[in-house]
C-alpha cells in the first residue's frame, strides 16, 4: 500500500465519520466523491500509475469523530508510514 501525507487546508475536508463509514468503506468509494480534494486525487491517480491497489489517507481511514479510535489509530501512525511501499508527501503551495 501507500500512503499520504499532506496538509489539509482550508475550507471542507471529507473525512472518515462514525456516520459514513459504510460508505467510505464500500467498493469504489474515491470514485462516488467528485469533491475530493485535488491532493488526494493527484494521490490516487499516482498510486494507480504506480500499479498499486491500496492508498491510506488519515483523513478517510481514521474515524475523526471517534476520540479513542482516532488515539488508537494515531498512535499507530508510525507503524503504517514505516511498513508503506510508497509515501507520497504533499505541502501547501
């Protein structure tokens, strides 16, 4: 798999809730999501050029309205970055 690690921004962010996590998790799920932002799309797009099935994004793999499971989820960061096969990394600009 891969990973990104990016900046946010400003203005909405689609994020992983306990709300729409089936639907975030279901087959084809970056494909529903048009207002994705451009960094996560670049991401995907590359990912796939690179031959590869699986990319992780904080935002949309760790439930962000959970407290304990995004404190498990991130404490746990350090092990999913260090076993990636790709990290792409992203800054403002």
């Amino acid at each position: 798999y891969a990973v990104l690690s990016y900046v946010w921004g400003p203005g909405e962010q689609p994020t992983l809730s306990a709300e729409n996590v089936d639907l975030w998790c279901s087959e084809g799920a970056l494909q529903q999501h048009v207002d994705l932002p451009l960094t996560i799309k670049d991401a995907v797009q590359v990912v796939r050029e690179a031959g590869m099935q699986f990319l992780w994004v904080d935002a949309l793999c760790i439930v962000q309205d959970v407290d304990e499971e995004k404190a498990l989820q991130i404490s746990q960061m350090d092990r999913i970055y260090s076993r990636a096969i790709l990290t792409l990394a992203a800054t403002e600009g």
